[in-house]
C-alpha cells in the first residue's frame, strides 16, 4: 500500500457526512472473524483472522466501504434465534 498522497488541508465542515439509511450518522468499528483452514496454511490446526470493519452504530449495517463478504441471514445458524 502507497502512503497517502492526501496531506493536503481538508476542511472536514465542507465535506458530506456519510449517513446511514437508518438515518443515523455515527459509525463505529467492531471485528468480525474469519477462521482459515490449517490446510491452507501447512498446519494441523485452523487460524482466526480478525478484520476490523465500520457498522452503523444503530442498526449495525455495515458501511459501504466495507469490501469483506458477510454471511446472509440465510447462512447464518438459526438454533440461537429458536431458543426460548
Ligand atoms: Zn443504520
């Protein structure tokens, strides 16, 4: 990756604030985790790699800049939502 090329001065009150389609403006950054095959690395045991991604920090969709592919609510587990 190139250093940035933009140290110029940005007035950050001129520029457009990314709002969410919830309404809501304010992002906050969690982790999701990718678990890698030991197979594909030459070790017996699989590996956890961490990715810190920007969710909405109300309703926790992620921001369009986010280029990891999440799981659908389709693949995800449904036991957890069954449970009483
Ligand atoms: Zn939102």
């Amino acid at each position: 990756m190139k250093p940035s090329q933009h140290n110029i001065h940005i007035d950050p009150n001129k520029l457009p604030t990314e709002v969410c389609q919830c309404g809501s403006y304010f992002w906050k950054r969690v982790y999701i985790i990718k678990e890698v095959s030991g197979m594909l690395i030459g070790s017996t045991k699989n590996e956890f790699l961490f990715f810190d991604i920007l969710v909405c920090e109300k309703c926790e969709t992620p921001h369009v800049s986010v280029k990891i592919k999440l799981p659908s609510k389709e693949e995800l587990p449904q036991s957890k939502t069954l449970l009483p």
